[in-house]
C-alpha cells in the first residue's frame, strides 16, 4: 500500500470523523452525512476514498449501501508500520498507555 495515498486519506478531518463514527458499527451514507453535517455527496466522495483504498467495507441492502470497518486492512497497516523501528515503539507505547 502506498503511504502516501493512506496519509493523505486520513489527512481529511472528515475521513477521521467517518472512521470514528464506524466504530461504532455500520452506517449508511444518510447517517453518516447528517452526522457530518454535510451534503450527501461529500459523505459519499469520503466514503468512496476510504473504501478505495480497502479500510472500509461495504453491504448493499436493498437501495441503501451500508459502511462498515475493515479490520482486516488496519490490522494490514499496522503490521506495515511495525516493520519501522521507530513505528512499532511507537505502537508499543500506545498500546501501553
């Protein structure tokens, strides 16, 4: 994975909102424009980005498509990050506190 492409992805406020909305389980992009508060095509265009680049997945139920973490891919990056020394003493420590 490119980390340019996940740095700039989560450079965006809104995307790092999404992310923590998701926590706390699936959503559709109504629910995550209005908790946003913003237009149903920007929820859309972030969420798009963040799939893109597999950190979310998705479920189509009837019209609607529900948005959901992809543990999977975070746990991919971490792993990624963990290869850095100075990245995994990071991580240690987070995990720590």
């Amino acid at each position: 994975m490119l980390l340019s492409k996940v740095s700039k992805a989560f450079s965006d406020d809104n995307r790092l909102k999404i992310l923590k909305y998701l926590c706390d389980g699936e959503r559709n992009v109504t629910q995550v424009a209005e908790k946003l508060n913003v237009e149903e095509n920007l929820a859309s265009h972030h969420l798009r980005v963040l799939a893109l680049l597999g950190f979310l997945k998705n479920d189509k139920k009837g019209r609607e498509v529900f948005y959901r973490i992809n543990d999977a891919k975070f746990i991919s990056l971490i792993k990624d990050l963990k290869r850095s020394k100075v990245f995994r003493e990071i991580i240690i420590k987070a995990i720590e506190e």
